[in-house]
C-alpha cells in the first residue's frame, strides 16, 4: 500500500469530524468533543487513536448500540469516591464527565476518583489525564480493552492491553505525560502499518501459536506482545481490575472480542486526581519537575541518539509542528473519513485534501 501522506489543516479535519458525528444523533458538545479527542491525538502523533477510528465510530453510533444522546450520570456517590453510569454513551462523553468531576471534588478533598460503566471505547487516555494537569493536579487515567494479549507464556487472548495516562504539570516545561497500554504496541498502530504495507518492528507482536512476528497481518489474527514480559501482563490484569470491577463494567473477555467487537455500553473507565497543593506548594513542586525534566535533557547520550525526551514532550513538539504545517494522514485514513461522510450524509467537497 501507498505511504503517501496528505499535509491536513487539524481545524478542517475537526470540522469534518463534528459534522459526521452530529449527522449521527450527537449533540453540538459532545459531537466537537469527540472530535476533538481524535484530533488531539492526531496533533500529537498518537494516529493509532486519531481520525483513524472516524468510520468505526460512526458505525458504533448507527448501528453499533452505543447511543448517540447517551448522557452520564452519577450512579454512587460517595463525596471523594464515585460510580459514573455512561449511559451507553460514547466512551470520550462518560470519561470526560467523569475527570471533571473528579478534579471538582480533589479540589476541595486533595485526592478524588471515578469508577465508570456503562461506557465504551474512549480513546487516548492522556486526553483526560491533562484535564487534572491544566488544574494543579495529577492526573490518572486507565480503561480496559478488548483482550488481544495472552497472560505470559499462555497463547489465548484473554488479557487487554488496558491502557495508563497519567499527567504531571510542570513550571516552565511541558508537562510530564505518560500515555501507554502494556503491549509493545497498539492494535491501532498494527493496523497503521497493515495500512502502509509495512512490517512490524520486533516486540511488537505474536502470531496465533505465541510466536513473534513482524507480519502485521499475522499479528492482527494473533496476540500482542507485553512489555517487559511477565510484568507487562500484570500491569494490563491491574489496570483492568481498576477499570471495570470497581464500576461493575465487563472486564477482559466479558468485554467481547476482536472478531465480534465489543458489547456496546459494557466498557469501564477509572479517573483520578491528585491536588498538589494538598501536599506541596505548587510552585516548587513545578520546579522541582522541571528540574527533573532539566536532568534527562542533560543526560549523557548513547550512541546512535541526538537527545533524550521527558515522557509526552515528542507529542507536544509534533502538536506544534502539526498546528503549523498540517497533520499527516495517510491515503487509507482519508478514504475512510470520506466513506463515513458519505454514510452520514456530510459534504465534503470544498475540502482539496480529499
């Protein structure tokens, strides 16, 4: 396949976006704030949870089962702790409410935090983990997944890949943002080099019989490889744990599958925040953050690398690179977006990109 990659306007891209999703049933707000997370994602460089998932998001709001005016609800609460119901909404809408009401409550308590159910697939995690972040707060932020990866050493796919965020401010840096599930890579970013007709760097990926392989092919029918092996899975069993059994939401396999998808309203999300204030002054505690950023720019460099990175700061120096230039999507991607325009009824004939 083609890697030719089209330069795209991120404020263009979000339109067309929003457009689809409204023509779907969502609301003006929740419709830019889906958006919204796909193109930040974009903006970063994450395209395994940008515009990528458009058209099979469009699918799950017609005729998926995930409710298009789905509205999230506190289910329990009890003040510093709560139970979100999504309300079968798209995953970003639940998970959103959910952080805002957590940094709401750290505000006044120090530490808050949110079981949610009743959800669906929400995208990057360090999304909401940010949201804590722009607030003085730490940020944390996990799902569960569908299960592609296998418990060390076994070959079903019994564990997802359940991703972390977590998001620490800094004074004059960017912040500290750590955004990743516990697989060598994502079944997004698989299906990002199936696209591009590429192989998969080693570590990536197992074949069905437990095997690796960089064939992204026989890695989309197989298994997903953990990191740093044995605990990479522990780390996916607890994040899942967190994610679904303290809300009451599906966890591993009662999630679905990768061959029928996932049931509709059954994902589960965990929020927290932590106020820095309730334990540090601020201020030095972002200059003691970007003295520890200071530290690994410093750092005395291996062979073959020009410099080091703080966690996340390659996406928000790509963010800058992007707002500027346009995101790079590739051919397969914007096919997809204009399928999901035609399906929605979207004109997008004054856009060249397409």
């Amino acid at each position: 396949m083609s890697e030719e990659l089209t330069a795209v306007p991120w404020d263009e891209l979000l339109h067309v976006c929003v457009q689809c999703f409204k023509a779907c049933g969502m609301s003006d707000d929740d419709a830019h704030l889906l958006a919204d997370t796909l193109v930040q994602a974009d903006l970063g460089g994450t395209h395994s949870h940008g515009v990528m998932r458009v058209r099979e998001y469009v699918k799950k709001l017609r005729v998926g089962g995930v409710d298009p005016k789905g509205r999230p609800v506190i289910a329990k609460d009890s003040g510093a702790c709560l139970v979100v119901d999504g309300g079968n909404s798209m995953g970003q809408i639940g998970a959103h409410f959910a952080m805002n009401e957590v940094v709401d409550r750290a505000d006044k308590q120090g530490i808050a935090a949110a079981g949610v159910r009743g959800s669906n697939h929400c995208g990057a995690m360090g999304y909401y983990a940010l949201q804590a972040a722009r607030r003085d707060m730490i940020g944390i932020a996990t799902t569960n997944a569908l299960p592609t990866m296998a418990p060390w050493g076994g070959a079903e796919r019994i564990l997802g890949i359940n991703p972390l965020g977590v998001a620490i401010p800094a004074g004059n840096a960017y912040p500290i943002v750590f955004d990743a599930a516990f697989s060598g890579s994502s079944h997004g970013k698989i299906r990002i080099h199936h696209q591009k007709g590429l192989p998969l760097p080693e570590g990536w990926a197992l074949d069905s019989q437990g095997r690796p392989t960089t064939d992204p092919a026989a890695a989309i029918d197989g298994l997903l490889m953990p990191i740093g092996g044995y605990k990479g899975t522990a780390l996916a069993l607890i994040m899942g744990i967190l994610s679904s059994m303290l809300s009451g939401s599906a966890y591993g396999t009662e999630l679905g599958n990768m061959e029928e998808g996932p049931r509709a309203g059954e994902d589960g999300h965990f929020m927290a925040a932590i106020k820095i204030s309730a334990f540090e002054d601020v201020d030095r505690f972002k200059e003691r953050i970007d003295a520890a950023i200071d530290e690994i720019h410093n750092c005395r460099l291996a062979d073959g690398f020009g410099r080091t990175y703080a966690p996340g700061e390659k996406e928000f120096l790509n963010r800058e690179v992007y707002e500027r230039d346009g995101i790079p999507i590739n051919g397969e991607t914007l096919k997809d977006i204009a399928a999901a325009a035609q399906e929605t009824g979207v004109d997008v004939s004054a856009y060249a990109w397409f």
